[in-house]
C-alpha cells in the first residue's frame, strides 16, 4: 500500500525526470504571480497529502474544476452551481495526466457529489460525501471556502 512518503517521493521523482520543462514553468509561474501579486497558500507537501487523503477515505474522488496559475482565461463556473455532477475527478498528478504540478495550481473549485445515471426518465442518484470531505479537510489542515456546497482550496491567492 502506498504511503504518503512514497507519494512525495514519486512526485518529486517525476518533477526530476521532467526538469527542463519543470524549471521554464517554475519560473513562468513565478513571474505570473509576481506580476498578479499572488501568495502562496498551499505548496506541494499540502497538495500530496489532500490527495492521499481523498484515495484514503472517500468513497469515491469528488468533481472539481481547477484554474492553473498559467492559464490566460477563467474557466466557466456556471454548471457547478447549477447540478450536480456526473463524473468523477482525477486527483491523481500530472504525470498520470490528472493534475498539473502542483505549484501551477491557482485554485481547485472541489464539487463532492455524484449524481450516478439511473435511466433517461429517472433522476441519477446523488451520492453526497460533502461531510466527509469538509471533515477531511479540517483532519488535513487544508485552508478552504465554502460557497453554496463548493469547496475552494487556494494554491494562491491575490494580496489585493
């Protein structure tokens, strides 16, 4: 069973064996912050152990929509106050093509409800882990907004 060191581990791995890249968008987002005079909230050490957590004790990997830090536009937030959603997130990294690296992640907008199809003229299931999640989160010492049952988990935010 994979522990939270050997997730570090593996993650830091990777960034290794992707180091030129790594290092180009390490200071890309450096300067993005610096320009958007953004701080730190969450680094890689927090990011790993949200994710550990999540495999360790949900019953499945809440939704979310992310904003990397490099993006030029903001993504559409509509759907997610408006249903519930109907798939899964891939919490896992980059590297498994789920996350970016970590330190590129501007804000994670975490849905943790699952509406499960049943049939055309029958409503999904809703599968609701909001409790478990928010305790999760509190267990982990992950700073959070909470928004009409969205979570959003900062990796920066603005001085402003």
């Amino acid at each position: 069973m994979e522990t939270r060191i050997d997730k570090y581990n593996e993650y830091k791995y990777y960034l290794a064996q992707h180091d030129d890249w790594i290092t180009k968008l390490k200071l890309r987002v450096a300067n993005i912050t610096k320009e958007k005079k953004l701080y730190p909230i969450m680094n890689d050490s927090k990011w790993l152990s949200l994710q550990f957590a999540i495999d360790e004790s949900l019953a499945f990997p809440p939704p979310y929509i992310d904003k990397y830090v490099t993006d030029e536009k903001e993504p559409d937030l509509t759907e997610i106050y408006q249903k519930t959603p109907t798939y899964h997130g891939d919490w896992s990294n980059y590297y498994e093509e789920g996350l970016p690296p970590l330190f590129n992640i501007e804000w994670v907008k975490v849905i943790p409800k699952y509406s499960q199809f049943q049939g055309h003229l029958i409503d999904g299931e809703i599968f609701d882990e909001t409790i478990a999640f928010r305790e999760l989160l509190l267990k982990e010492n992950i700073p959070y907004e909470e928004e009409r049952g969205v979570f959003t988990i900062y990796g920066y935010q603005s001085a402003h």
